[in-house]
C-alpha cells in the first residue's frame, strides 16, 4: 500500500507497508549500482579489445594545446595505461558513482557530464605536454564533489555518504600533487577542483530526503487521536 506526501514542494510516493517500504531505498541503490558497474565493466571490456587484439589505444589520449590532442577529451577516460592502472580506478567508479547517483540523482545529471568534459578541457590547456589517459580526473571530480556537497548539506544521507567516502578514500587528496611523471595529477586536481565547486553551486538540487516515519511513530498518533476523540 503507498500514500503520496509532498516535502519541500515536491511529491512523494511513501510505502506504508513496513515490509515493503525496506525494499524501496534498495531498489534506488541497486539501479544506481547497477549504472556504475556498468560503466566499469565497459572500461575492463575496452583493456581486454586492446590487449588481446595487440592494440595501442594511449594515442587517443588527451595531448595538451594539440588538436589532435582534442578527441582525448571525450576518449581518454575510457583509456588505461594497464590492467593495474585500470584496477585502481574500478573499485573508486564503482563505489563513488553509486553513492553519487544514489544519493544525489538530480545532481548527478549535471555532475558527470561537467566533470568529463571540464577536467578534460582543463589538461588539454593546462597540462604538460604528454599523453593523459584514464578515468581518473573523473573520479576525483566525483568524489570531492560527494564529499564537500555532503559537508555543505549537513543532513543526515548527505553526512553518511560523505563518511563513507572520506574513510575509504581520504586518502586520495594527496593525488592532487604531482608525483611521478607517468601520473597526470592534472587530472586529478582538475576534477577535484571542479567537483568542490559544482559542489557549491548544486548543493540545494536535490531535496532532502522525507523524514522517516516508523511503525511505532505512526501507531502512536492513532493511539493519540482514538485517545482524544473519546466523549
């Protein structure tokens, strides 16, 4: 059974079913997870066309202020340097995206496509003249932007989802300083900056989630009202 409630001027369709209403929020994450495996399971199938096939894909890259460099910008994220390089970013795409797009569905809309391409404009002006591929300027835009958006909400999904990230990846924010030259830190610190910043000006898309009200809660309002409705 559902009813439809409106929070914040918008319409919601509740479950009063308590068997049924658990089943809700793990259908929005199981889509949401679905999305992000997705996209990673597409990264692993273009390495295995590249490395069974006996093909160089790095030329698609990213090559700064060169226009046969301009492609990379829509390309290189698909592209990965190794199996290794790929594996680092699987486990981030596939957590950080479902926390994304679970968490912030409406913002996700306008997150991915500024991310992918604005962290690949930013190398392309900006960085050093060398071949960048990967997914990484991605993830890094993701990541700080469900962090910070997280901070600046400061309600109770948007706190959890930025401690998940912050634990299992806080570590990352020292990838945003160069470290090895076969590592393009351009990337990463194109997309986290991008990421703070749509964080700021997209921190009130999407709506707070409807407080949540239990069983006992609603029972007790009818005990109330039957309780005050006696002559």
């Amino acid at each position: 059974m559902t009813s439809i409630s409106r929070h914040h001027g918008l319409t919601y369709k509740t479950v009063s079913d308590p068997i049924l209403s658990m089943f809700v929020p793990s259908i929005h994450l199981r889509s949401a997870f679905v999305a992000a495996l997705s996209f990673s399971l597409f990264l692993w199938l273009i390495k295995l066309v590249e490395f069974f096939g006996g093909l160089s894909f790095f030329r698609f890259g990213i090559y700064p202020r060169q226009l046969e460099g301009l492609p990379g910008i829509l390309l290189a994220p698909f592209i990965h340097g190794s199996f290794a390089h790929l594996f680092a970013n699987t486990a981030p795409i596939i957590v950080i995206g479902t926390l994304l797009l679970y968490g912030y569905p409406r913002s996700a809309k306008v997150v991915l496509p500024v991310v992918y391409l604005g962290a690949g404009s930013a190398v392309w002006l900006f960085a050093r003249d060398a071949y960048h591929i990967g997914a990484s300027g991605l993830t890094f835009g993701v990541l700080f932007f469900v962090f910070t958006v997280g901070v600046l909400r400061w309600e109770r999904r948007a706190i959890a989802i930025s401690l998940i990230v912050f634990f299992l990846y806080g570590s990352a924010i020292w990838g945003v300083l160069p470290s090895t030259q076969d590592v393009s830190f351009e990337s990463h610190i194109s997309g986290a900056l991008i990421g703070i910043v749509l964080a700021f000006l997209l921190q009130h898309r999407d709506p707070e989630p409807p407080p949540k009200q239990y069983s006992w809660e609603r029972e007790a309002e009818t005990d109330d009202y039957e309780w005050r409705g006696r002559p």
